[in-house]
C-alpha cells in the first residue's frame, strides 16, 4: 500500500460502479464479489430503486468460490435475480477476489442474452482503481448496453459527469438544471434518479449534444458516443452556479443547438433578476469572506466562480479531492486562475483529512469562511472561521432535493452560507 488515507471520502471501482448501477431507477446491480466486499460496498451507496441500503444480490463468494471458481455461484445467482429482483436492467459487478482469481464472468452473462431484460458485464474488481474508475466504467458500459439510435432530436442533451453519491445536492442540481434548459426548449437526459432513468439510457443515443460537467471525468463516454453515435460533446468546467455562470452556460448550448439568441438573453435576464430581487436583501448584513473551499473539482469550480465573481469573496485556497488525472491537473488550475480577483487562490489536490488540515492551518488567521464536507467541520473550528457544507459526505443534516447550482440553487447556496453553524 502506497499511502494510508485518513477517512477517505472514495472508495474502490466497485463503489462507483455500484453507485452508477444502483441509482438508475429499476436497474439491479449484482455482485460477484465476496460478502464483506458487498457489504462496504452497499454501505456507502445509496441504493435508489432497491430502497436505501438493503436488497442487494450477491454470490456471496467464499473461499470455496474463490480458490476452484465461482460461475456456477454466479450463474446461480443471476438467475435468482432475474426470476425474483423486479428490475429493466441488470449490471454484474466484479469485486477483487473473483477479479483475482480470472472468473469468466463474461461467458456466464453471455448465457442469459435471451433475457427479457439486458443485461452487462462489468469488471469492476477494486484493484482497478477507485469509485472514479468504477463510474467510468459502469457509465460506459451501461451507455453501450442500452443506448440506439433512431433519429436525432435536435433539442435532446445528455448530461454527465457527476458520480451520484459523491454530490450531496445531487437530486435538486439534476432538477434545477433539467429547469433551467426546459426554458429554452431542451430535455435533458440526466439519466440518474429519474424513474425514466433507463428510457433516458435508451434515447440518449439520440440526443444532439453531450453536456459533461466534469473537467476530466467520463472522456471514454465522450469518446463512445462520438464514435457510436456522431454525438459532439460540450465540456462546461463545473457545474454552472449564479447568474453569471447559468447564462454562459445557456449562451453556449444554446449556440451548440442553434437556438435564438434572443430568446437566451430574455431567459436569462428574467432568472438573473430573480436572484438578485433576493440576494438584494442581504445587502444590508453583506460579510466579504476569505474563504477556503473543499469539494469535488466540478462542484468547487462554480461554488468558487459565483463566490469570486458574482459576490466578491476572496479566494484563499481550493482543496479538490477528487483524483484527477496528473494530465488534467494544469487545466483545472489555470480556470482557478481566471477568477475575477487579484489575489489568486491556491490549488491543492488532496484526500486525506490530516494533509487537508495540515493545508489549512496555512491559512490560520486569514480564513473567515471554510467550506467543505462533515470531515471538515473541525478544522474550520480550529481556525475560528465560518463553516458551511458543500460537499460529500454530510452527516449533520438530511438533504433531499436542494440545490446549490444554477439560479434557483445559488439562493440555496447563499442561505447556507449565511445561516452558519
């Protein structure tokens, strides 16, 4: 083991294929894996269809299964699944020791392609990589599993780039998004914790136009639709967040799908005015804050954007905790750098909680304002700063459909970070 994280907040491949597989309504993730890979894990994915945290199949595999083979574990439990598990898709996931031990889990699947229902297969043993690799392969693969392609609908997006679990406002972001294209006249599959998640699978092959929010995530997806497809696929660095940021990033697709100017800028006057008739109210008790900001990088590129560039905040560090690639890395730098203000805040890649901390107290005594995660609380205490939760994983408060993306959501966002705890 090269390095020991403290309270990593990503796990192995197979939590981000779950976490893929898991929240698409009606899809039946199946483990091949031993029973304590299933149970970390299912732990830590919140399962939509399947209810919370419960109702996961699994071959369960032992030493058994493990040292002479487990397909017949497996073809056993596919069958179980499909004849009791009500699902529209079914994914079989690899965790490390049937990775290890070469089950041919592929040729096991392959028997069932007579199914009423698809069905994948997808490597997903944890030595692959971390819940990142796990969405790239799980999205993927479920893309080439149920994605046609019938005939282009001019105004039809697909939007990606965000693994589930890891974005605490997910549900309302997908909603606020999905709210603000509708005004312009585009659908968007946003294919996640919608109950037409997988027809939205089935249909994205013919959409117009890619959205991926993330500035490194889901290139292979990308790269499918593309080449299967003919689809273009248009990068947004981070989730649009405020005013400013929803505009640019109606301006842009709206460009993509050659769609009235005018009826673009009359949107977004009317949502930019919107925001301000509350945010106006805030003037009176406006505190500037220098803040330092822990999150995912496509997440924390438009929280930091609308704090710099819409409400004058001072950018003291950004912390990006998701495990960009080394070749992304400068990219995600230089957007850090064009936020509009002088003094440009330092960007760190990191993980662990300790190395996290130990960055802060850099900052000890200039820092007013700390946004992060639940992990995170303590060490805006110790600086003495303001504390808000913006990112995974938060256990001080339930979150079901709010928002802290586009118009709407930035007014979310802004409550929050006034309303400190």
């Amino acid at each position: 083991m090269e390095k020991c994280i403290e309270r990593p907040r990503n796990l192995c491949s197979l939590h981000g294929a779950l976490d893929v597989i898991g929240n698409i309504y009606r899809a039946i993730p199946i483990l091949h894996a031993s029973p304590g890979c299933s149970m970390q894990a299912s732990n830590r994915t919140n399962l939509y269809y399947l209810g919370g945290y419960h109702g996961l199949p699994s071959s369960n595999a032992y030493e058994k299964e493990v040292v002479f083979g487990g397909t017949k574990r497996l073809e056993e439990t596919i069958r179980g699944s499909l004849e009791i598990m009500d699902g529209d898709y079914y994914a079989v996931l690899t965790g490390c020791s049937m990775g290890i031990n070469g089950d041919d889990v592929g040729s096991v699947v392959e028997k069932f392609s007579d199914s009423k229902y698809p069905i994948a297969s997808i490597d997903t043993a944890g030595f692959r990589g971390d819940t990142y690799t796990g969405y790239n392969m799980a999205l993927l693969a479920t893309v080439k599993a149920l994605a046609k392609k019938t005939k282009t609908d001019p105004l039809l997006v697909n939007i990606y780039g965000q693994p589930p679990s890891s974005d605490i406002t997910l549900r309302g972001d997908f909603e606020e998004i999905t709210r603000i294209l509708s005004i312009i006249g585009v659908k968007a599959n946003t294919f996640f914790i919608r109950r037409d998640g997988i027809e939205q699978f089935k249909n994205s092959g013919n959409a117009a136009l890619n959205i991926n929010l993330s500035p490194w995530l889901a290139k292979n997806v990308d790269a499918y639709y593309k080449h299967a497809f003919g689809i273009e696929t248009l990068t947004f660095n981070g989730w649009p967040v405020g005013p400013k940021d929803t505009a640019s990033f109606l301006k842009i697709v709206a460009e993509k799908l050659g769609i009235k100017k005018e009826l673009v800028e009359k949107v977004s006057y009317e949502e930019e005015l919107y925001v301000y008739e509350y945010l106006d109210s805030l003037f009176g008790n406006f505190e500037r804050h220098r803040f330092i900001l822990v999150g995912e990088s496509a997440k924390a590129l438009g929280i930091a954007r609308f704090l710099v560039n819409v409400h004058g905040h001072i950018p003291l560090a950004l912390i990006l905790t998701d495990s960009v690639y080394e070749k992304d890395r400068q990219g995600i730098r230089e957007e850090i750098q064009k936020l509009d203000c002088p003094r440009k805040a330092d960007v760190y890649f990191e993980n662990d909680v300790y190395e996290i901390e130990q960055i802060a107290k850099k900052y000890d005594g200039r820092a007013t304002l700390f946004m992060g995660s639940s992990y995170e609380k303590k060490i805006a205490q110790k600086l003495n700063a303001f504390f808000a939760i913006t990112s995974n994983p938060c256990l001080d408060k339930e979150i079901l459909n709010r928002s802290h993306v586009g118009t709407h959501g930035c007014i979310s966002l802004v409550e929050d970070l006034y309303n400190h705890f």
